[in-house]
C-alpha cells in the first residue's frame, strides 16, 4: 500500500473530481441524441432504472477497489487477487485509447467556442462547415493540441492543487450554466406554417415515455443504448473511479459521496437533455432530434442562428460549459493513464505526465488525420461504418468496457467475494444502504446485462 500517495482534500474535492470525471462529452453530447433516439421517456426511465441498479453497483465497485488497495486500475486488481491482474492491465488500456481521440472531440468543441466568441457563428450553420473543418488538413490538430496541452497542464499540477482545485470551480460554474440554457430552452416558441411549437412541447417528447408499439427487441435496444451510455455517464470500466477511489481518505463516507455522485451525474445529463431536445424540437421539429452525433455541431449552432441576436450569446454559453465539461472528464481520462505508469514504473508525476501527453500528441495526430490524409473506411461489427476514431471508440467503448466490467463483476461477484466491497464501503462507518441489490447485481444481473451488451456490440442482435 502506497501511504505517501496523493489524496483528496476531503469529501467534496472527491464528489466534484469524479463528478467533474461523470459530466462530460458523453452527457452533453450523447445523452441528449440517444434519449431523442429511444423515444425520450422510455430512454429516460430505462436510464434512471440502470443508474440505481447497474451503475451504482459498477460505480461502488471501482471506488472500493481504489480506496482499499491505494492503487491505479493497472496494478489494483493484483492486490486484490495476483492471478487476476490481467484485468488492471484492460482496465489501463481503456484511458489509454480513448485519451487521443476523446481530445480531438474536445478541440472540436474548442474550435466551435472560438468561433462563437470572435462572432462568426453564422459561418457554422453553413451546410458542410463541421465536414469542413474536421477534414482540414492543420486546424483540428491545433485545437486537439490545445485542448490535450490545457488537460496536460492540471494533471501536471497534481490531485489537489490540479484535478480537485479546478474541478471545485468549473463544476459549480458548469451547473448554473447549463441549468440556465435548460430554463431559457423551454421558454421558447416559433410558428411554423400556421403551428406553434414550444420548448414545453418539446419537454413533453423528451419525458413522457412512449409505449405505444414498443416490442420486445425494441425494448431490448432502448436498455442497451441506455446502459452503454452509462459507461460514459459515470466513468465505470476505464479505471478512473479506481484511480480517484485512491485518492479518497479512509474516513471519507463513502456510500454518501457515491450516492452524491450519482445524483449529480444523472441530474447533469437530464438537464443536457432539457436544454437541447425542446430547443431543437422549437426551431426543426421531429425530424431535427434524429440528427445522431451530430446533433451538437450541426443541428444546434442552427437552432443558436435561428434565435436571432440573443442566439450567438447563448452558443457561447453553450460552448464554454461543453468545453469545460470536456475539460474535467479528459482531466480524469489522462490522470488513469499517468497514476497506472507512476504505480507500475515508480516515475515521478511530471514524468508520467510528460510520457502521457506525448502518446496524446503523437496519436491524437493520427486521429485527426483520419479525416484526411489516412481516410478509409472499414465495416464494424455492429454494423456501422467508421475510420480510424470511431474504431477506437468501438474498441475502447464497444468492447473492452463490457469485458473489463464482467471480468470485474466475476471477480469481486465469486473469486474474492462481495463481502471484500461491502467491508470496504462500510470501514469508515457508512451504512451500505442497498447492501441486498449490491450482491445480486455484482453476482448475477450485471454480468447477464454485460453479456448481452457485448452480444449487441459484436453484432449478434
């Protein structure tokens, strides 16, 4: 056990930092075009269900784990079980794919913010302009760069003066921005050949679930889409909750913080949802909401244009709270990465950080020149067709997430017991409120849901 690890000021720099880990692209960008997807109430109620159940067991899992072995995802594993410590080395590899191009994402909200900022927003809503910009040839990698530097910079600076300092300010200033956008959103309205449409007609698509000819592999799909999506939503099965589980001091209460976490987590991406979908539906009705990805860099500076003068202010809102979203999960991504080669090679945090924002560099190049010089195209199992950053999403969020979940569940479900996570969470005096749930999730519900989203996402239904 590491005793001169870093660690967490306290209860609420643990709660921001893995918050501020949870809220990121996955919420704001993903969330919203897979509730419009599903159906928007049926997703939602999917969603909420697997929060309470699914994710909370996966979620107390990881932070346990952390705490009680004081180690990053590549090396705890091992001292929970020597023979099982080829999951810390998947585990690793997660952050470690995803780092690249999750930074390209993010210069490309960088890239949007900037725009807004010096006032030529209007040239975003241009058919072709995100094609445009994505395949360039040198402006994606200087915002990539710029974005990989400024993560590089608050990992560099530590746990507290860097991750838990930023994540205190960015995450408050992040709730009250989008909380704003949410109101603003379902106050508007705009006539469309003799109809109105109103953002709380909007609201009504996005909560009220639809039941309404659902079938039964229809279903199947909705709590499939909701679950992986919960991957994102709260940072299980890429070692960042183990990571910052390390962090958190023994007298930490647990079961609250992660409680907490929860609540902030789920309450973020529903408010993601409600300042998008009834703006969206406002100006572009129905058929707006299937815009898929792209729903935040084509569909929305469209419905920002369509505000008039108040639209290019809101668009900036809208962006820097993006941005710093963006920020505080690639913050948690990286710091998995650089905590696992400081455990593993006894490097020192600025070397680890250095090593790490290189590899950022050098392959987040590659990934940005996956629109243009190295282009192709390749079928992927599940259907979809991609280059170069969507096989390493597929890779890293398709396939080894799920693995990494089950081989976690089967460890701690039979090999070292359920009884190891249970004494951990309740060894600073938290009560484990859903002791019952947490057992028959980690043994038998979670790997049979795992199962089938793996099943999903090699194409087998």
């Amino acid at each position: 056990m590491n005793e001169n690890r870093s660690s967490f000021s306290g209860k609420i720099g643990f709660v921001m930092a893995a918050a501020g880990s949870a809220v990121g692209l996955g919420n704001i960008w993903r969330f919203p075009y897979l509730a419009a997807k599903n159906g928007g109430g049926l997703f939602l109620l999917c969603y909420f269900i697997l929060v309470l159940t699914f994710g909370f067991t996966l979620l107390t899992t990881e932070v346990a784990i952390g705490r009680k072995t004081k180690q990053s995802p590549l090396t705890a594993y091992g001292v929970l079980h020597p023979k099982w410590k080829g999951i810390g080395a998947l585990a690793c590899l997660v952050p470690i794919i995803i780092l690249p191009y999750y930074c390209t994402i993010g210069g490309w909200v960088l890239k949007y913010f900037c725009t807004f900022l010096v006032g030529k927003d209007a040239e975003t809503v241009a058919d072709g302009y995100f094609t445009g910009f994505i395949t360039a040839d040198v402006s994606p990698i200087i915002f990539a760069f710029l974005f990989i530097g400024a993560t590089a910079l608050i990992v560099f600076m530590g746990v507290e003066s860097g991750i838990e300092r930023y994540s205190k300010i960015l995450m408050p200033i992040l709730v009250i921005l989008i909380t704003g956008i949410a109101f603003f959103s379902l106050s508007l309205h705009k006539e469309v050949d003799g109809v109105t449409r109103t953002g709380m007609q909007g609201l009504a698509i996005y909560v009220l679930p639809d039941f309404s000819n659902i079938t039964l592999k229809q279903l199947l799909v909705v709590v499939m889409d909701a679950m992986g999506q919960l991957f994102y939503s709260i940072s299980v099965a890429m070692g960042i909750m183990i990571t910052y589980g390390s962090y958190v001091d023994k007298d930490t209460k647990m079961m609250s913080s992660i409680n907490q976490i929860e609540i902030f987590d789920t309450l973020v991406a529903f408010l993601a949802g409600l300042m998008i979908i009834p703006a969206v539906y406002v100006f572009m009705g129905r058929d707006g909401m299937s815009a898929g990805p792209g729903l935040m860099f084509v569909s929305l500076p469209k419905v920002f244009n369509e505000m008039g003068g108040i639209g290019r202010f809101i668009g900036i809102i809208f962006f820097i709270m993006v941005l710093f979203a963006a920020i505080t999960s690639s913050v948690s991504i990286m710091e998995a990465i650089v905590s696992s080669i400081m455990d593993r090679f006894k490097l020192s945090r600025k070397v680890s950080t250095v090593i790490t924002t290189i590899y950022g560099l050098v392959v987040g190049l590659i990934v940005c020149m996956g629109y243009n010089k190295l282009y192709f195209e390749v079928k992927l199992p599940n259907g979809d067709v991609g280059q170069i950053l969507d096989i390493m999403d597929y890779v890293s969020n398709n396939l080894m997430m799920p693995i990494v979940a089950i081989l976690t569940c089967i460890l701690v479900g039979w090999i070292v017991k359920p009884k190891t996570i249970i004494d951990e969470v309740t060894s600073d005096g938290s009560k484990f409120g859903r002791k019952g749930l947490y057992i028959v999730m980690i043994k038998f519900i979670a790997p049979v849901l795992l199962a089938l989203l793996l099943f999903k996402a090699i194409g087998l239904f």
